[in-house]
C-alpha cells in the first residue's frame, strides 16, 4: 500500500504540466492579450450590439479619418483622403502594421486586462486620437504621384511633427478592391507596406550626402581638391561610369552635378572602415521609431566589399538601402545642426472620459552628424539647389536638398529620390520623396511633388 | 416586464458585481470542501498491530491492504532471508483480517495451518512466514501506543450546499437579466438543478448516512457553471444537458455501489474488459463520421459517443486488489487490452481520446508496476507508432502544423484558436455577461471551447478557478492513495483523478493554442451527453477512494 502511495506522486507530473501549461497561457494573456482581443473579427468591436466601440482617429485640423457608428469602422468620407491616408490610420482588418489603428488599438478600443474590451457602465472606454499630420497635405502628395508608385513624407524638424506621410499603391479601406490580394498585375504589389516607414530603396545618389560627410570629415583640403570627370573611371578592371563627362570638378560642384566618378574615388580614399562608420554614426543598418512604431533599417555593409564595390556603395549603389523615414530623419538632423528632433505623428489620445494623455512633444534624438559637419553639408545642399536644380522648384524656402536617380535592375526604370529641407526659420521643414519605376529624371519626378509639398506645407506652418 | 423604466446603467453595474461574486464564492467553496477533506481523512495510525513472536517487538499496520515480505517495498519487513521478497498480503474486509499468500516459496500459516487463497486471522491467531511468526493484536492491547484520538468530523456539507445553490442563484440572475428584458426560461433548468442537488444530498446523508458530500458539492457547483453557460448559449441544449446530469449522478451512485465489494469488481473485470472491445467494434461498424471523427454511435434519439463510458471500463480493467498485484505481476493483458483500445480510437480518428487512454494508462501502469522501464517502452513505442501515423496519414500532422502558428491561420486552421484567444481576452477578469458573448457563434464553442466561453462570458477569474478544481481533485485523489480500503480504489481514483485533469489540460490548452487542438470536453462543463454521464462515473472511482464512503455502512450494522 506504501508503495501505491509513493507511485501515485506520477499525478505530480501531471500537475506540474498543467501549471506549466497555465503558465504559459497566463503569461501571453498577459502580454499579448491587447492584441489578442483587438482582432478583427472580434464581434465587440465590430458586430452589432457590442459592449465597447472604436474611438476615432482624426487628422491636425480635426477632420474625422476613421471612427465606428453603429458597430461598423467608417473612414473620411471623401475617397481620395481615405486612399491618402491609409498607410497612417491602417485598415480595418489590420492587415497594415505600420498604422495607427494597428499599433494603437489597445488605446482606441480601451482594451485593458482587468475588464478586457468589457465597460461595466456600457460606456466605450475606447480613446480618440489626434494626429499631427494633415489630411489635405496627404491628399496633395497622392495627387502629384498620380498613380505612379512611390511615397512622400514631410516633418517639422523643429517641433517634430509629421505633416505628411503617403505611400502609394493604396487601397480604400472603407470598400478594400475584391482582386486586391488576388491581383497579378502588380498594381497593388506593396499596398499593405507604409514605404515610408517599412520599406528600404536603392538610394543611388542620395547617398553622397554621406559620401560627403565622410569627405568632410577625412579630407582635410577637400574644398582646394579637384576631380577629372571625363565620363568613367576604372577600379581594379570595373568600369564605373557618369551621365556626362564634365571635366575638371570642384567637390561643390562634383556634388552638385551628382558625379559618380568623383564620389566613387571619394570613397574609396576614404576606405572602408571610414565609410562604414561614417554610415552607421548616419543611422544606416539601425532602427527608428515613429510613436514606437519600428522602421526598416537602411543598410550600408563594405565590410568584405572589393575597391570597386567600395565605389560604387559611395554613389549609392551595391548593396545599399535607405529607408525614407531614416532619410528624413537624417536630413531633420542636417538642419537641425546635427541632431534631429525625432517625429511623430500622434499628436494626443483622448479618452472617453478624462484629460488628454499622450500629449507629443519635441524630442531630440541621438547625434547623426558633428554640428560642424552639418553646418558643410547644408551649405553644399544649398548649392545644389540654387545652381543645379533651380530655387524656382522652391520659391522663398531656402531649400538645401539632394536628388537620386537608383538604378534597380531587373528592366525597371529607376527610383527616383530628393530629400532636403528647408533652412529659413520660419518654414523648419525637412522632406523626403521618392517615384519608383520613373521613365523622368529626379527633378521633373521626385523634385516636382516636393516642390508642391513644400510650398503647401510652408502655408501650415 | 419592459427594464426601460430601470437604469440600464444600473443594471449592467450590478451584473458586473454579480460576475465578480461569483468567483470568489467557487473559490470558497472549493477550498472549504478540500480543507474538509484533508480534515476527514484518517490519520496514519496504527489499525492493529503484528507482534514479533520471537521478539516481541511490535509491528504496526498501517493500511487496509499490507504486503509482508522480506523487500524493503512491503509495508511490514520481514527480517527473513527464509521469507519470500514479496510473501502475503494482510488485507482488512468487511469481515474482518486476511491474509492470502502471494506465491511464496515456504508458504504462510496461520495456527500452524497452510493458507490455500485466503484465510481469516484474527485477533490472537500467530501467523507463520518463512521463521517469523507475528501475532496479530488490537491496538488497545498493546500498552505502548497511546489510544486514538477520535476521528475529526468534517464540516457540516450543507452549508457549502447552500453556498453552490448561490451561485447558481446569481448565474441564474445574470441568465435572466442577460437579454435586456426579464425573462424567467433559464431558471427553470437551473432550478432543477438545484432539486437534483438537494435530492442527492438527502439521500446521501439522510438516508445513507453518509459523511461526506464534498466532491458531490464540487461537481454540482461545476455542472451548475456549465448549465448556466449553456443556457446563454442554447436554452434547448440545457435540458439535455440537465438529463445528462441526473443519468450521471444516477451513474454515480451505481458506480459507488458497484465498487463497494472488491470481489464483484475483481469477478466482473474481464467480462467488463470484453464488453469494451465489443463495444469499440460496434463504433467502427455502426459509426458515421461526424466532423473528422468517427465516434458517436446513434441509438435512435439519443446519440452516444462509446469511448467516454470504455474511460470507466478501462480502469475497471487497470486497477487491481494488492494481493492480486503481488500475485499476478505481469502486465501483459492489460498492455494488449489499452494497444487495443488506443488502436480502435486511431480508425476512429479521436486522437484526443487516445491521448487520454494512453495518459490513463501510464498512470495505472506505473502504479501497479513501478517500473520506469515500462512505461520508458510504452513512451517510445508510442512516439514511434505516432510517427508511423504522421507518416502514413499526412492529414494527421495538419493538426499540428497550425500549432503555435494559429495567428497565421485566422480564417482557417487557426480559426477556432484565435477566437478563443481573441475572446478570452476581450473577457477580461470578469467577463462581458452571460448570453453577451461571441464565442458561442463559433463551431463546437460550449464543448471544444468551453473554457474560451467561460473566460469571455464569466471571466478569466472564474475559468481559472474551475481548472484549478480539477487539478485539485487530482491532487486529492493522489493524496488519499494510502488511506483506500484497497489499492484497487487508490489506483483507479489517481487514474480517474489524472484523466479528468489531463482531459480538462487538452481542452484548455488546445483551445488557447498551448497545446495541439483535439477537441476534447471540459470535464463538468463542456455540452456533452455521454462525456456528462461518464465524468460522473470517473468522479465516483475518487469517492470510492475516501473511506468514509463506505463507512456508514458499517456504523449501521
């Protein structure tokens, strides 16, 4: 009988892996379980007679972009505000990650783990959220791509506020398109990616504002130096080639005429060590976040590069990447003599009942680049602008900026970048645009719908 | 009545109250009627005592049912080289002291006449094994061991009694307000509910004059969650529930009168055992298949799923008398009987079934055994008859690809996972009402799914503290293995307690994604005729077990 006794401790065993097994769902419930219960076809948030509703989002002038009547997410009532700012609210079915109401349905639906989305009064718990963007900005972004893929963002590199963040193709969340995940042509390829923030592009010749930090930093005499840009030069056997053959250059001018044969001998007398650090103190191959919301990373890697690789990742090419929210990240530091204010995007959140929270503010971030080395690099952007691109594209603002044309391959036109800012003090802006596939040059592509950014969004601020 | 005149507001409130009472008086009750069974339970005291005839030193015997031997495992040593490892066996029965020789070399004696089977011993009769001879002797003949103390009584039950029908009363409450407007429908089976109760404990008491009603009060207090869960879901399911309750605890007294003589069980194992294989046979022929499985056989208006009532004939099958252990060490036909009913639950396609036979199996195994190496072998070819069948049966390893990727599968695979997880958290710590749930729309949500329902509608505190029940009632089980009458109820109580608690895990933890889903019942709870009837059975294998189940009995005499 003792010995029964002593055998019957297996039940132990069972035990243990039922506390185990409790654990283990205890501890996602109550790590997860926000996301958890905001699903959805959760019948609470989107079915008839249900206990908690969805607050709503709005834009910086108040204008109504998403909220839930009647058990149902109803977004703007204009079409083309809704397709704008899809990639920033999201979707109802949560299939863009990167959206507001993705990453904030806990506070929207005022799901918490006591009462979960239950409200003993009835009442929605569920917060408004006000964004800093503005609804019209965005709507004037997806205009001027017409179509065209490709994304553009505007921040306020002074206050941090995101005035603008479009990324195309998009949808219209209020009536998704029935072929949108069963489309073969392409024409919705990445319409669930925010480009801004999730994506990373060939940067082609943005990248030599790196190349000339890099440059700044490590050429001491770089100013009195002159490049012969006689159409290509040759590293180790590889040809690497310009537009034109445009002779004897300056730096100034060598940026300003966007010659790959001068910044790919820039580099590669920097030498790889230096650029890579040059890179990631720039914030390439990190991380950034928008009100938490993670980016993709921009990526810059020569560490096993050969001396004409190395050339060609100082023109942007190899295998570099930029993320756009980097990129405007980066540029908000250039301005801002180094080290930027982080953006965001929510501006508060309301709860139904009780004070705002949430409230955004200026942050700064870390350092992208020594305030000596961004007081060169804006005076050089400067002059691409007045002497290359024409201050016609910007009347008034000041702009300092550089463009990129990234070859891709693979029998598609390249992607078409500008990123800048503009350096008067009233207008603290600082942009990023980009166009892939664009059979028109960087300025007539990207250039065009920066300009019509800026000037409208000097109108706002 | 139209509740538009009352504040909505207010009632909403007081439901919440409702639903947060509610957990705290289970918790109560719960833990009131386990503190009342470690109160009930008889110490480990000397029943009689063997003296030493040659020393006179004094053996105590602790158990209804004692190996004697020279194995360090027996329960009274003989220090004998003479003396078989395991030699008899001293067992306590209604009529009084056996002993029964289990295949010694040298053979037992009592007054000096060889024992054939069994033999009676009583008080003063010398019991020759081997050279040792002990005398069995009364405990208050033996002037060093103080006399004992008189048996605690455990808590008067009817108070906890009262405590379930309070619950019920709120669930009740909430049912009835859940629609917005009163309406009295789910009283009615609740109500019933509460007369089977109450019937069962008069007779229980009353008439039987039994002691004890804890695990009963338990039960009731599960099935009356499960019926009010039910009753928000389905009202029409509520009445078969309802049957399936009283055919169970009608079951249950059956089986508490079945196992209260040893050797009926013992004469009617095999009979039991071959009934179980006809009946497997019967499903696979008569069988349709119902959603992937092919376990329910239907009887005219009722349909019955066979392998809930083959659980009990399985460890009817299993347990065994100590003497029977000692005697008969091989497990060789209980091995063949559990290869064939897990191989029958594979045609059928109730994998979840046959885990919990093969669970089951393993407990009683080792139990009676107490060999590793046995159940190590019985694991490895399980695993490999496993991979055999993910081989063979591609269909089969699908379950397990969602498993821990049920996120991915929202619309399909995963559908039922997520939902409960989505739900259960949208519950929060008290629920969002009886009847206001979303669960209930998604397929097999108060069977499969009933912890999911419990935690949306009734909270993650209450659904927390219905499973925390069940592993309890396994611990109890455990707990009590040496004070049975017989290792016959130890073994099959921490059998029955080990399924129901291992039943209860795949259904909660499949569902919640923790485990691979297999569709099983919440013991109790879930909706479910046959399974009903048969948690009740099992429960009576854990009453059995408690002592005090069949000591009224005595007292009447």
């Amino acid at each position: 009988m003792r010995t029964t006794g002593t055998r019957s401790l297996i039940l132990f065993i069972l035990v243990l892996g039922f506390f185990t097994g409790l654990g283990v769902f205890l501890y996602g419930l109550v790590t997860e379980g926000g996301s958890w219960a905001v699903q959805p076809f959760n019948g609470h948030l989107y079915g008839s007679g249900t206990s908690a509703a969805e607050g709503r989002v709005l834009d910086r002038n108040d204008t109504v972009l998403a909220q839930t009547k009647d058990g149902k997410r109803v977004y703007n009532s204009d079409p083309a505000t809704r397709r704008a700012m899809l990639h920033a609210v999201g979707d109802t079915r949560g299939y863009l990650s990167a959206g507001v109401q993705y990453n904030y349905r806990s506070e929207l639906t005022g799901y918490n783990f006591i009462t979960g989305l239950f409200s003993p009064t009835g009442k929605t718990n569920g917060s408004d959220i006000r964004l800093t963007l503005d609804s019209s900005l965005c709507r004037l972004a997806r205009e001027k791509l017409n179509g065209r893929h490709g994304a553009a963002a505007v921040y306020n590199y002074k206050t941090g506020e995101l005035l603008c963040m479009v990324s195309t193709p998009d949808f219209d969340p209020q009536n998704p398109p029935k072929d949108l995940d069963t489309d073969k042509t392409g024409k919705y390829s990445g319409a669930y990616l925010n480009k801004i923030l999730s994506s990373s592009f060939t940067p082609g010749s943005i990248f030599k504002v790196v190349t000339s930090a890099a440059a700044i930093e490590n050429i001491p005499d770089l100013d009195s130096r002159t490049w012969n840009c006689n159409g290509s030069v040759t590293v180790n056997g590889n040809k690497i080639t310009d537009m034109y053959a445009y002779g004897r250059l300056s730096f100034k001018n060598a940026l300003a005429k966007s010659s790959n044969v001068a910044f790919a001998q820039i580099a590669i007398e920097v030498g790889a060590d230096k650029m890579q650090a040059e890179a990631n103190q720039m914030g390439f191959n990190r991380t950034f976040l928008l009100d938490g919301i993670p980016s993709g990373k921009s990526v810059y890697s020569v560490k096993s590069a050969k001396p004409n690789e190395l050339g060609w990742s100082g023109v942007g090419q190899y295998t570099d990447l930029a993320n756009p929210y980097h990129m405007l990240v980066l540029m908000g530091a250039v301005a801002n003599g180094g080290t930027p204010v982080t953006p965001y995007m929510i501006k508060s959140v309301t709860p139904s009942i009780g004070v705002p929270s949430e409230q955004g503010s200026a942050k700064t971030g870390s350092q992208l680049v020594r305030p000596d080395t961004a007081s060169r690099l804006k005076d050089y952007m400067r002059y691409n602008v007045s002497h290359e691109y024409g201050d016609s594209l910007f009347p008034g603002l000041a702009v300092c900026a550089k463009t990129g044309t990234a070859e891709v391959g693979g029998g598609k036109n390249p992607t078409c970048w500008m990123v800048g800012f503009s350096s008067n003090d009233s207008t603290p802006l600082a942009f990023v645009t980009l166009v892939e596939d664009s059979s028109t040059g960087s300025v007539a592509s990207a250039g065009r719908i920066a300009s019509a950014l800026m000037t409208a969004a000097a109108k706002i601020s | 009545m139209d509740l538009s005149s009352l504040s909505s507001d207010f009632i909403s409130v007081l439901l919440f109250a409702f639903r947060i009472a509610v957990p705290i008086l289970c918790a109560v009750v719960a833990c009131r009627c386990f503190t009342s069974m470690r109160l009930g339970k008889r110490r480990e005291e000397p029943v009689v005592v063997l003296e030493d005839m040659a020393t006179h030193k004094v053996i105590p015997v602790l158990y209804w049912e004692n190996s004697l031997g020279r194995s360090r495992s027996c329960d009274v040593v003989l220090q004998d080289p003479t003396a078989s490892r395991a030699h008899a066996v001293l067992m306590r029965r209604e009529s009084g002291w056996l002993i029964t020789d289990t295949n010694s070399k040298a053979g037992t004696f009592v007054n000096g006449k060889k024992v054939k089977e069994k033999a009676p011993v009583l008080p003063g009769d010398v019991i020759a094994m081997g050279s040792t001879a002990l005398m069995l002797k009364r405990t208050s003949e033996v002037a060093a061991l103080p006399p004992q103390p008189p048996t605690r009584r455990a808590a008067p039950p009817s108070g906890l009694m009262a405590t379930v029908m309070l619950t019920q009363i709120l669930l009740g409450l909430q049912l009835c307000l859940a629609s917005g407007k009163i309406s009295a429908a789910p009283l009615v089976p609740l109500g019933i509910l509460m007369l089977v109760e109450w019937a069962l404990y008069l007779y229980s008491i009353k008439i039987l004059h039994h002691v004890s009603f804890e695990l009963e009060t338990i039960a009731f207090l599960l099935c009356g969650i499960g019926l009010a869960m039910q009753a928000g879901t389905n009202l029409k399911n509520t009445y078969t529930q309802l049957a399936a309750i009283v055919i169970g605890v009608l079951f249950f007294r059956f089986m508490i009168w079945f196992l209260g003589d040893m050797d009926r069980v013992m004469r009617w194992r095999v009979k039991i055992g071959i009934l179980a294989v006809l009946l497997f046979a019967a499903n696979l022929l008569l069988a349709r298949e119902r959603n992937g499985a092919r376990n329910w056989i239907v009887l005219g208006p009722v349909t019955v799923q066979p392998s809930e009532f083959i659980k009990i004939a399985f460890i009817i099958v299993g347990t065994s008398t100590l003497d029977r252990l000692q005697t008969y060490k091989n497990l060789t036909g209980f091995i063949g009987f559990s290869a064939i009913c897990m191989g029958a639950l594979f045609f059928m396609r109730d994998f979840g079934s046959a885990c919990i036979f093969f669970v089951t199996f393993l407990i009683i195994a080792f139990m009676r055994s107490g060999s590793v190496r046995t159940i190590s072998l019985a694991c490895a070819v399980a695993g490999f008859g496993a991979f055999l069948i993910l081989k063979i049966k591609p269909y089969v390893a699908q379950r397990f690809d969602v498993w821990r990727h049920v996120w991915e599968h929202p619309g399909d695979a995963g559908y039922q996972q997520v939902r409960v997880l989505s739900y259960a958290a949208s519950g929060g710590l008290f629920g969002v009402g009886l009847g206001k749930g979303c669960l209930k729309s998604v397929f097999a949500s108060t069977s499969d799914l009933a912890f999911g329902m419990l935690c949306e509608e009734m909270g993650l505190v209450l659904a927390v503290t219905v499973i925390l029940i069940l592993a309890f009632l396994a611990l109890y089980a455990r707990s009590d293995a040496t004070r049975s009458r017989s290792t016959l109820y130890s073994i099959s109580a921490c059998a029955a307690g080990g399924l129901l608690l291992f039943q209860a895990c795949l259904n909660v933890f499949g569902a919640t994604d923790v485990l691979p889903m297999t569709g099983v019942t919440l013991p109790f709870v879930s909706l479910g005729g046959s399974s009903m009837v048969a948690v009740w059975g099992l429960l009576a294998f854990i009453k059995a077990s408690d002592e005090r189940t069949y000591a009224a009995r005595r007292r009447r005499r």
